[in-house]
C-alpha cells in the first residue's frame, strides 16, 4: 500500500508523520497504575461508597450506582477514582469506555480498569480512541477465555494507540466529537420523551379517559365493564366476534435472503420470502417463544406467516384494524399474564386472543381519529430515531477521520 506524503505506516495503521504510537502503560500517572477495583462490593449501604460498575461506566454522574460499605472498599484504596481518570471494562463485557465526571468521588468495580492519564495526555481523547472501533477491533483480538472474557491488566498495559503531538490537538478531537455525542444524547432524550407521551395518550384514547374533538356523546358519564370504566356510549365486544383468528403454515427454514414478501416469524425481526399466503390488513403476534405477548406486527398488503404466529385479520366494519393493533399490542401480554399461574407465558391458545374483551368506541370514525393521533405520534418518533442514527453514523465517520489523522483540525 502507497503511504501518501506526511503520512507513515505503523502497527495500529496510518498515521500522520508527527503523530506517535504509546503504550497505555506510558500514558498514566507513574504514582497511580493501572488497576482493577473492588473485588466483591458486598450489600448496598445506603450513604455507602458508590462503586461504578461496567453498566453505568458512560453514565456514572446519573446512575443509580452501588454503594459499598466504608469496611469493604478500604482495602481497595488504588483504585479509586477521581475527575478525569478513564475507565475501560476488561471482565465481561469487554471494551466499554467512560470518563470519571466533576465531583465524582468514589470506587470501581474489578470488572473496570482505571487509567490516571499523565498532564500531556487529554482524558476524552484517549478515550474516544480507545472506543473507536477500528481500535475496538485489536481489544476484541487481544482478549482471552471463553466462558468468561478477560482483557487483562497486562495486556492493557502494553496495548498501543495514536496520539497525536499536542494536547491542544487531541483536546480538539475530543471536543469536535462531545459536540456529535451531545446531539445524540439530546436525541435519545427527545424519543424517549416522545415515547412517554406516546404512551400515555395510548392509555387515554385507548379506553375513552380522554376523547377528540367532536365525538363525544356521553356527557361526560361512564359505565364499568369488563376492562374498567368507559365512556357511556361505548361498547365491549370480544376479538373473535370482529376478526379472523388464524396462525401460518410455513417454517422458519422457508425464509429466503432479499425475498419479494415479508415474512412475519415469533421474532421482531421480519425475514423475507417469495410466496404469500395473504394479502391485506392484518395484525401478528407470536405463538410461542420469548416474543410471547411481547411481538407484535401491523401490514397492509402480501405476506406470509410462520406457523406458529397467529394472523388477526378481515376486521369487520366494527373495527379499525390499526386501532385494534394499537390497543391489542398494549394490552394483551398483561392478559395473558392473568391466565396463567406461572411468571411466564410459554405459549398462546387460540382463545386467549378469541375471548380478550375490547372496549370500543361508538364509531369507526372516532377509531379511525384514534389511530390517526397515535399514528403521527408513530411517524414523528421514527424520524427523530432515523436522524439520531444518522448522526450516529456521522460520528463514526468523523472517529475515523479524526482519530487516525486523515483529517486534522489543528
């Protein structure tokens, strides 16, 4: 391979001419080596030491963080951590990155190891190279065992990454993508917060505790049913007496990769197909497996089925059958749930979705106004998801500009 001008080959891949390969070990604080923490952090002591844990190593300012009694993570005093040190998980679930906040006092699991970073070294930056995943990728080369992973002290302590020559540069770096990481954490928050509006005004429409504009005749006054109170004017009715109720026949092995239909299986994943056994609107849950109750499906148009997903179609003129999705989606896994005794529900009986008892209100219109709210409720999440993971993208496209040099902004 031609090594372009200002550029040099090295065993972590091109990097620029004044950029240099280092040693973690060669990085940190000569009176603070790398180390593991607390070996068993023992029950939780309320005003307890907080003991970060590989979970919350990107979060630890807002986490629920174990605390460990004064007693137990005495002995461990090397390890405690202070503003600033890196944190990378080496037990476990390997490669996790995080960086001590302002103000944090505390300790470290043993599945954690600690980096002091020495002055001339910016702590963001060692860290976004250490998560970048081309870097991520000579972790994962490096680590041992096979029951449990182990990245180890003295592997750490020898792995190399690039720094550049500066710690005005690597600050540089770092900051360009904490600006990307805002945006994103900013976006998780807004989906999030969309979801919990979502999800409340699902349980209002739903049920009729809350009706649109214009639709309704009840005067305010309610009635109790079989699934609670519901406005006067609606109804109940069971599923079976508004829809279809059928299961496929095809098996999972009668998937085809980049086939022409959907192909609806006892997973949220949809696989594909090329012949369909149905076409129009319908509703799928899984019979069996670890989506019971839990997996569920909305289509207008061809598709097929597995044989053991249940197939809800042919609504009647009663029923919206997106309404119907919604509120069956909602509220199915806590029916089920009731008609068992154990803690899960191994699989589903036809009748468990025949005899479910719906509230409905007194038009379809009204259905269709519903369904129509909590649509767009639907769409506006969606495109808040597509633009958070394009910005996603765009951050790991800017870490393999930025942190190999390619690009440089000093």
């Amino acid at each position: 391979m031609v090594v372009k001008p200002g550029y040099k080959q090295t065993e972590v891949g091109v990097i620029p001419e004044d950029w240099e390969i280092e040693a973690i070990e060669k990085m940190v604080e000569a009176s603070a080596p790398i180390c593991y923490g607390v070996v068993q952090v023992g029950r939780h002591i309320e005003n307890g030491i907080p003991i970060v844990a590989i979970k919350f190593v990107k979060e630890i300012a807002n986490s629920p963080l174990h605390r460990a009694s004064a007693d137990i993570e005495r002995p461990y005093t090397r390890s405690r951590v202070k503003a600033n040190d890196v944190l990378i998980s080496i037990k476990g679930t390997i490669g996790r990155v995080g960086v001590v906040p302002k103000g944090f006092e505390g300790n470290i699991s043993r599945e954690l190891a600690r980096l002091r970073l020495a002055e001339n070294y910016s702590p963001k930056y060692v860290a976004y190279q250490l998560e970048n995943p081309h870097t991520q990728e000579r972790i994962f080369r490096a680590v041992v065992g096979t029951t449990r992973l182990e990245f180890s002290i003295a592997t750490l302590r020898n792995f190399e990454i690039p720094i550049p020559p500066t710690t005005t540069e690597q600050a540089t770096i770092a900051e360009a993508l904490s600006d990307v990481d805002a945006l994103i954490v900013g976006l998780d928050h807004l989906i999030a917060k969309k979801r919990n509006i979502k999800q409340a005004a699902m349980q209002e429409l739903l049920t009729g505790k809350r009706r649109l504009p214009g639709f309704d005749r009840s005067g305010g006054k309610v009635k109790q049913i079989e699934v609670g109170a519901v406005p006067e004017d609606w109804t109940l009715d069971y599923i079976e007496n508004d829809a279809n109720i059928t299961t496929g026949r095809k098996n999972t092995q009668d998937r085809i990769e980049d086939g022409e239909f959907p192909f609806f299986v006892r997973s949220q994943t949809i696989e594909r197909i090329n012949s369909y056994s149905f076409d129009g609107e319908a509703v799928l849950t899984a019979g069996d497996g670890v989506g019971t109750g839990k997996i569920f499906h909305y289509i207008k148009g061809k598709f097929d089925v597995h044989q053991r997903v249940y197939r809800i179609s042919e609504f009647s003129e009663r029923l919206n059958g997106y309404f119907f999705f919604l509120y069956f989606s909602t509220h199915f896994y806590n029916r089920i749930m009731q008609m068992t005794a154990k803690s899960s529900v191994d699989s589903v009986r036809r009748e468990m979705i025949a005899r479910m008892p719906i509230p409905l209100p007194p038009t379809i219109d009204e259905q269709v106004a519903i369904a129509a709210v909590l649509s767009d409720m639907d769409d506006e999440i969606t495109a808040l998801e597509a633009r958070r993971d394009k910005t996603k993208a765009l951050k790991q496209g800017m870490m393999q500009e930025l942190l190999t040099g390619k690009t440089r902004l000093v």
